[in-house]
C-alpha cells in the first residue's frame, strides 16, 4: 500500500518511525512550513535522515498542491497532527482517501485546543478520535475512538504526552490495518451533541482567585504547560505551572504560607499550593526559590483580574 504521511512535530515524527519500523511503503511526507527562527520540524528532520520525498507546501488550497498530492498515487494519507486547512479535492485524492487524529471524543472539543478544555471544565473522561477529514472544522465520519481518563492532579502535559501521545501513534497504526482490511467504518457525528472551543489563550488562563478553588486549580491544570495559567502579584505578570489543591482559608489571593514546598495561596473554598513559578523574561523555577529571591511575605496578595475591554 503506498502510503503519504501528512503531520507535524514529534507526533508526526513518533507515526512515521513506528510505519517504517513495520515495513510501510511511505511514498511522501507532507509537513508544514518552515518557520523562521523556530527549531526545525522533528517530523521534516527524520523524514531527510530517512531518505524520503520530503514537501512542505504553504498551502494545500492551490490547483499545483493537488496536483502534487495527485502525483504520489497514494493509497491513502495518514494526517497525523495538521493545522493548515486541507480542501476536500486534496482529501480524496488517495485512493482510500485520508484519516487524521484529533485528541478529542468527537463531536466533543472539536477545535485546536482539545486538550486544554475539557481540563478546564473539569471533567474527568476525555479521549482521542480518528477522523476521515472534511471541509468542516474537525466534523468527518468518525473511523475509530478511546477514552482516557483525566486524573484529578493531570495537567495538560500529562493528558498529552502520558495517555493521548502513545494511544493516538498505536490508534493511527490501528486505523491504517481497518483501511487495508476494508474494514474501518465511516461513522457520521451528531454535531449537535457536541461543541466546538476555539484556543485556549493566555488572556483565558488569568485566574480569578474569587472563582471556587476547583476552577482556579483546572485552570492552571489545564494550562500547564500551555499556554501557562498567570495571575498579577505585585506588579509582575507571574506564569504558575505545578501546583496542588491543600486544605484552608484566607481571603481569596492572599498568601498564607510560603514555606520549601511551594507558596500557599488562599482560595474559595480551599487553597492551592503553587509549586512553580516562571517571571517576565525568566525560566521557570521553584515557587519557594522565587518567593525567596523578590521577598514575598505572608499577607501578600494577587490582584483580582482587571475588566476585560467590551469587543
């Protein structure tokens, strides 16, 4: 079966090695543009250290990008992780067409920050689709599913990199043997039973010490370590990472305790112990050494978020 693998980073990169390492017939690999001061693409430098057709076009909307996707005479194309939008010409250009991961139980969390937001909401089950593309956002027949659960201390990193990582590479391979095998169902979505969440962006992860401890604590959970949950303490814009959910009160934002373990910060409802911290133009460090190093003191506050300007 000739097959194009059309992703990106490290999860493009895992689906290709574990392809090669069966014997696949890779005839091209597709990934995204370079971009300029950026480290080269894992999924672009394994596919050259390889030997294979590497391409890498700015857009696949262009008559001359079907045409190439036409060239391959592809059985099928494995999408392993594409954000750039892909007609549905180039879709059906292989043979058996095209499959592609998204982490996600679609029609859930259809969008770009799947991971991110069903953390935040705090629920406890999410999981990962594989998908034949359309024109739609994230809304072709559904091929195959596993859930995963969401510990109630995962971050995003954990979700990711532990659980829907290594399930989604072995899920793609899985997915690939249903195509050869005839096999792999074409199963439509109920759109509307499910929900559509665009980025989970910095200005989203500003906590409101104010809101109940759990939404707080899923926030930081959920942007651990991406895009990095923040909040103002004394003029400075701190980024807060690992950190955990401990008994006692306080006004909410106000720091009850510092101590090696972290920074106790009060909540409502409870306290979250921040762990580690990242300033302005800093890297991330220990919250006890950053408490350290500025001076914070017991009775220090965060700020409450300011109003968001009217859009």
């Amino acid at each position: 079966m000739r097959i194009v693998v059309h992703g990106q980073d490290a999860f493009g990169k895992a689906v290709l090695e574990k392809l090669l390492a069966r014997g696949e017939n890779i005839v091209a690999v597709c990934c995204a543009p370079d971009k300029a001061g950026k480290p080269e693409d894992p999924l672009k430098a394994f596919a050259r250290e390889k030997g294979l057709p590497l391409h890498q076009p700015k857009s696949w909307k262009t008559p001359e990008a079907l045409e190439l996707m036409q060239s391959f005479h592809a059985d099928v194309c494995v999408m392993a992780y594409v954000l750039l939008f892909i007609p549905q010409p180039v879709l059906d250009a292989p043979k058996l067409g095209t499959f592609q991961y998204h982490p996600s139980l679609l029609p859930h969390h259809r969008g770009p920050s799947s991971i991110n937001w069903p953390i935040a909401m705090g629920k406890t089950k999410t999981g990962l689709t594989i998908f034949w593309p359309d024109e739609g956002l994230d809304e072709g027949p559904v091929l195959l599913q596993k859930t995963v659960d969401i510990g109630p201390d995962e971050t995003l990193g954990d979700v990711y990199f532990k659980k829907l990582f290594p399930l989604g590479v072995d899920a793609m391979l899985e997915s690939l043997d249903m195509v050869k095998a005839g096999t792999a169902p074409k199963l439509k979505q109920n759109l509307a039973d499910g929900s559509y969440e665009s980025w989970f962006k910095k200005d989203l992860a500003e906590l409101d010490w104010s809101k109940p401890v759990a939404d707080v604590y899923n926030t930081i959970r959920a942007a651990n370590p991406a895009p990095g949950a923040w909040s103002m303490l004394k003029g400075v814009k701190l980024d807060i990472y690992d950190s955990g959910r401990v008994a006692g009160t306080g006004t909410p934002g106000a720091i009850t305790a510092i101590s090696a373990d972290g920074i106790t910060v009060a909540g409502n409802g409870g306290s979250i112990l921040v762990k580690r911290v990242k300033a302005p133009d800093g890297k991330k460090i220990a919250a006890s050494e950053y408490a350290t190093a500025v001076g914070l003191k017991v009775g220090d506050a965060f700020d409450a978020p300011q109003p968001k300007a009217a859009a």
